[in-house]
C-alpha cells in the first residue's frame, strides 16, 4: 500500500495539500466551521442523531469531519456508539493526520483518543465504530452492504478528481441510503446536483461556506 498513501505538500505548515489533486483537504479559512456548516448542518446533526445513527463518508482525508461528527455525538449524550463509514483510496499516514488535527485543539480531547488507537481500517472505542475501506469507491462501495443515515460527500473538487462525483457513484450513494436518509456537500456542480437528484434524492441548494456561493443538500425520496 505505499504507493496508494496521500502524497502532501503544507500550506502555512499546517494545512495538507493533496499533490496528487492539488486540493486542499479542508477549507483554509476555517476546516472545523467547513465541516460543522456543510456536513453536521447540511444533513441536520445533531437534531437527527438517534441510537444506532450511522453516517457514511466518501473522502477519510484527515479525519476532521469523523471527529466533528463524534464530538457532537458524545456532547448529545447519545446512549451506544456512533456508527461511522468512511472510503479513502489514498489513506493519510498517522503522523500527517496528527500534524493537520493539531491546526484544531478544540478536537484535541477527541483526536487523542482517536490517533492512539489509529492503526488504519478500523477503531473501536466506546462511542464510536470506525471503519475506513481503502480503495478505489468505484469498486469498494458497490461491494459494501450498509445503509448510511447521512453521507458526507467529501471528496476532492469534481473538477480535479471527477470520478468520485459521477452518476454511477450517485447511484451507490442513493443505494446505500437508509429511507429519508440524506447527504451534504460542499459543491454544487451542476452535474453532482442532477446525478444525484436522477439517483432518487431530493436536492436543494444552500448557502455555502467561505468564500462558496452554494453548497448542496439532498434527501432520499
């Protein structure tokens, strides 16, 4: 799996830049407020948090909105563990997840927790289920049998890594989506919007964060 581990560059010293897509991995205004606004608020959490809430993810990265997300969910007080999914074909190495996370201290009694145990694929804490599938989407996702309440669609930019945004990976995410459940993302590319309104959702746009006009909401119909 070497050759398949992020390749980074910093910006500032402490915001990674995919090399191979030349995107940053989170906004570099504020990745906290991005996730918090386009994941936790596009797919309404944590109103919407319920026992045996699963959230699924395309795009790992640093494990920001994964930590976001948990945060919350332990601030809720939610009885059991959050269930969360995530698929990354190019998995970030421990130490650069760590050099990232620390731009966040808020996360830091999150983080932790999380990096002590991080040995990749998988962690098991108390209030959390992790499972990070590595690969190619294209043919990690279709093999996959659960159904997400929430997605967090975060893969690079449609325009420099168009794959993880095409119709046919629309189609998995809807497949894959508990009734009514929904999904969030930072873009509003038109052909992300109608690939994912031809899979079954429903789609509106919303403010986006930063600097981005729009982002969009979906809900399966």
């Amino acid at each position: 799996m070497a050759d398949q581990r992020a390749k980074l560059s910093w910006r500032d010293e402490t915001v990674p830049v995919s090399d191979r897509f030349d995107d940053p991995y989170f906004s570099l205004q504020n990745g906290l407020e991005e996730t918090r606004h386009v994941f936790l608020q596009g797919n309404d959490l944590p109103a919407r948090f319920a026992p045996g809430f699963h959230i699924a993810e395309l795009g790992f990265g640093t494990g920001l909105n994964m930590l976001t997300a948990w945060s919350e969910w332990e601030k809720s007080g939610q009885s059991g563990p959050l269930t969360f999914t995530s698929f990354e074909a190019f998995p970030m190495a421990p130490a650069d997840m760590k050099r990232a996370l620390a731009a966040f201290p808020e996360l830091a009694p999150w983080a932790d927790r999380f990096l002590d145990r991080w040995q990749g694929g998988g962690c098991d804490l108390d209030t959390l289920r992790l499972t990070v599938i590595e690969g190619d989407a294209r043919q990690t996702l279709p093999l996959w049998d659960g159904l997400a309440d929430a997605w967090f669609l975060d893969g690079f930019s449609p325009a420099k890594n168009p794959e993880l945004w095409q119709p046919e990976m629309m189609r998995q995410v809807a497949a894959h989506t508990a009734p009514e459940g929904t999904a969030a993302t930072y873009t509003a590319a038109g052909f992300v919007r109608r690939g994912l309104q031809d899979a079954g959702f429903s789609v509106s746009r919303a403010p986006g964060y930063g600097r981005k006009r729009h982002m969009t909401r979906a809900t399966k119909a």
